[in-house]
C-alpha cells in the first residue's frame, strides 16, 4: 500500500478507511482506490 500525501488530496476531502472509517492513511496500490487506515481497526 502507498501512504497517502495530505497536499496531494484536494481541500475539503475527507478519505475514509474502508473497514473501520477512521481517517484514510494508505490507498491500495493495485486499484488506487480503496483507501485504509494504517493502524488497528475500530469496526464492530
């Protein structure tokens, strides 16, 4: 996965993790659009 640069996402967007919605820190390198959280996630 490709950390994401917070001056490369446009102001006002907010990117969520897929499993958890914490804020985004990784995009998928394969699809580059799925976008994750780098730590544990919070679901459930």
């Amino acid at each position: 996965m490709n950390v994401i640069y917070p001056l490369a996402v446009p102001k006002g967007r907010r990117l969520c993790c897929e499993v958890c919605e914490a804020p985004a820190e990784r995009v998928c390198a394969a699809c580059t659009v799925t976008y994750y959280w780098s730590g544990p996630n919070r679901s459930g």
